[in-house]
C-alpha cells in the first residue's frame, strides 16, 4: 500500500531532538545517503537497543518499538526520489528515527501519528524519503527506533533494502541470481537540458536521439526490446520537460554484434541553460569474489561540454566524442 506523508512539520521539536536537530534542508544533512521530507536530523547513532534475534525464543520487543514499516518497494535507484513510507510503533512512542546501519552520519526523526483501531491502537507514522545519487550499490538495512516522551528507546527494528547500480543491470546488484546486461553505455550531465546519446554500430543503424532500439523498423516489440539490439532506456528531459534524471543508457541485454561503435552527443535543446557538462562511459560485466557477475564501470570514454549555441533541435548528431570495439 502506498502512503503519503501529510502530518509532518519542520518546526516540531521532540525531546531526543530539541538539542542539535537540524531541518531537511540543512546543508549539514544534504550529502546524507536518505534524506526525509520535512523532519529533523540528528548526528550520531540511531537510538534504540539492537534487534532482537528472529527466532522463537527470541522473547518479546522492548517498547517503545516500531512495529511494522510499509514501503512499496525495498529495491531502488541512486537518487530515487519521492518514496513513501509508513507503519506503526508501540503506543507510547512520540517519534519513529530512521537511517541506514551502514551509511550516513546521523538519523532523521518524524512524529507519530493518531492511534488505528484496527492495529490495537497502535500509534501510524509516516514520511517521504528522498535517496542520494553515490549510495553503494547492494545491500543496505534501513533500521527505525521509536522514542518516547522521556527520550528512552526500546528494540530497533530493520528492513533489507537494496540500491542498484545507476545504470540498467535488470537488479542484479539486488538478485545476484539474475545476469546483468552484456553492456551498457551511458551519458550522464550536469544542467538541466535536453542531451542526448547516440550510437552507431558497426552495420550503421543507430540508437539514441529519440531513436529507442537499433532493430529494423518494423520488428516486433520483443525483437525490438531485447537480444544484441540496442535499446535506448530513456529520453531524459525531452523537450525540456524536466525529470531531473539527467542520464541517458543504451544496453544490449546479450553480446553486442563484434566491430567499431561510433558516439555522439547531442545537445537538442538547452532550456534555457547556457551550457552542460557531460560524461560518456562504458559498463561491462565482470566477475565478482562470489563467483557471480555485476556491471563494472570501464575507463571513462569521453568528458567534455556544450554551449547553449550548439543545441540544434535534432537536425544533425552533434557533438562526434569517440568510438569503442566490442570484440
């Protein structure tokens, strides 16, 4: 179920958080790998006694506790923005802090909310999270702690939750079962513009642009979408309608035809904007220490930018950056 925070505020002020909170703003928390809309963050450790082991014999939670965390989904993307969550904790709790245990320099803490008949009264709460762009891909547990009036926590409670790669590797970062694509390229810039990536291959059809795969016109939407053919995942900022994605990715799900790949960059429309900063690379698979596979950043295959004056509305390819050799 997806829930939408609506009962936040930054002037609130919790017993555990009158002595250095700071607003979500803060540029002292901006470089946090989670950032929560509206509420206060804390430096340090999150409050709260460690989980309980889940077993049988485990003995009961120390309250006050969260109970329970409800998030449409536990696998994002670097930067994902806008993700709901919510649950309930113990009925003496007054906050619920959140962070990751394993990245960030503090915690943010939100109020609880009213009582739900339907959960023996237990207390709801809820917020909007946003995800920063350089979290490590894999695994991360975000763990909750519920606090009291008094400023006493009971047991934390935890979540896995995973951050893929920020190029398309079908989750694989999430499901090391799951095989990555055979490559990806990738653009990504810096301002927000109308960019786009395209690519020859070597039998000369192209992708890229607001050309989506490099099957013949005409094929089908699953020869279309998948097997050696590029396919373009996004149009990032098309028309300068602005997603704040700024990333565009050309990936062959299976081994790219063997020859010379040729790479430009298009500045279609600048928006307003006067020039971007752009980077080009590669992705590849390779093997990891756990015998499985994951989309490893090659050498970077070009850098450079482009002027306001240069953006040509899709009348040529652009800006001609570099060529690589799949074998």
């Amino acid at each position: 179920m997806r829930l939408r925070a609506g009962i936040l505020a930054v002037a609130w002020c919790a017993p555990l958080a009158c002595s250095g909170g700071e607003p979500a703003s803060s540029s002292a928390s901006a470089s946090e790998p989670i950032r929560v809309e509206g509420a206060q963050f804390i430096a340090g450790a999150l409050p709260g006694l460690p989980e309980p082991p889940a077993s049988a014999d485990a003995g009961a939670a120390v309250i006050p506790t969260v109970i329970d965390v409800q998030v449409q989904t536990n696998a994002i993307a670097p930067g994902l923005q806008g993700l709901d969550f919510g649950g309930h904790a113990s009925p003496s709790a007054q906050t619920v802090a959140v962070r990751f245990a394993d990245l960030g320099t503090g915690y943010w803490v939100v109020p609880v909310g009213v009582p739900d008949p339907s959960a023996n009264n237990a207390l709801t709460w809820q917020f909007t999270a946003d995800f920063g762009h350089d979290i490590p891909p894999g695994p991360h547990a975000l763990f909750f702690a519920a606090v009291d009036a008094t400023g006493a926590s009971g047991s934390q409670s935890s979540i896995p939750f995973c951050v893929d790669t920020p190029v398309p590797d079908n989750l694989n970062a999430c499901s090391p079962k799951i095989a990555p694509p055979a490559a990806v390229l990738s653009l990504t810039w810096n301002t927000a513009v109308d960019l786009d990536l395209i690519v020859q291959t070597p039998s000369g059809a192209t992708v890229g642009g607001k050309v989506v795969t490099t099957a013949p016109p005409g094929s089908s939407v699953k020869a279309a979408s998948g097997g050696s053919n590029g396919v373009l995942d996004h149009d990032s900022n098309r028309n300068c309608v602005i997603d704040g994605i700024q990333r565009e990715d050309v990936v062959w799900q299976t081994a790219p035809p063997a020859g010379l790949y040729e790479v430009w960059v298009d500045l279609f429309r600048a928006c307003g904007q006067s020039a971007v900063s752009f980077t080009v690379s590669l992705w590849l698979p390779e093997s990891v220490a756990d015998g499985g596979r994951r989309l490893v950043q090659q050498p970077r295959l070009a850098a450079g930018e482009l002027l306001a004056g240069q953006a040509n509305g899709g009348t040529g390819r652009g800006l001609f950056v570099g060529s690589f050799n799949f074998q």
